[in-house]
C-alpha cells in the first residue's frame, strides 16, 4: 500500500510540493519550520544579504550542526575500549582457571 501525501512545504518565502510517507508528515514540517526559522533570523541579522545568499549560509549552519552532532554521536573510540577491556579480562580469567 502506498502511503505517500503531497503537501506544500514553505521555505524562504517559495513554496514547494512534495510527496511524502504520511508517518513523516509531522518531521517534514517541522524541519520546513526550522528552515523559516534560520533563515528569517539570518536576513534579520544581515539585512544586506541576498535572497541567496541567505538561503546558503542557512543551508552551511544546518549542514555544520549535522556534523557536529555526527562527531558526538561517534561511538567507536568507546566500542574499540570496551573490546580491548573485554580482551584484557578474558585473558585475565584464563590465566587464573
């Protein structure tokens, strides 16, 4: 079954349709928020830029918050610790049994 809906996601005063899962409904709308959101308080704190060029630095903040949050969500140097404590007490306990 198809559960894909059309809406109409305003973002940087253009309106764009798209087609979505109706489960995603709620996540796509708020990321159009956060979109009118950043821009907005970057043409209110450069009111010289572009239409443009607003868009863009809105896209670069976005992009550099992702890798940001990508760098914390890192696990590996935890996971190889932990496999490397794990190692040290398997060959502890084999030594004493």
């Amino acid at each position: 079954m198809n559960d894909k809906i059309k809406i109409n996601l305003h973002m940087a005063g253009t309106t764009y349709p798209v087609f979505i899962e109706r489960k995603d409904e709620e996540i796509v709308r708020e990321a159009a928020k956060q979109v009118n959101i950043r821009f907005n308080q970057n043409r209110q704190a450069n009111p010289e830029l572009s239409h443009e060029k607003a868009i863009a630095i809105t896209a670069f903040e976005f992009a550099l918050q992702v890798l940001d949050q990508k760098d914390r969500n890192d696990t590996e140097p935890y996971t190889n610790k932990i496999k490397e404590l794990t190692e040290v007490l398997d060959n502890h306990f084999k030594e004493t049994t």
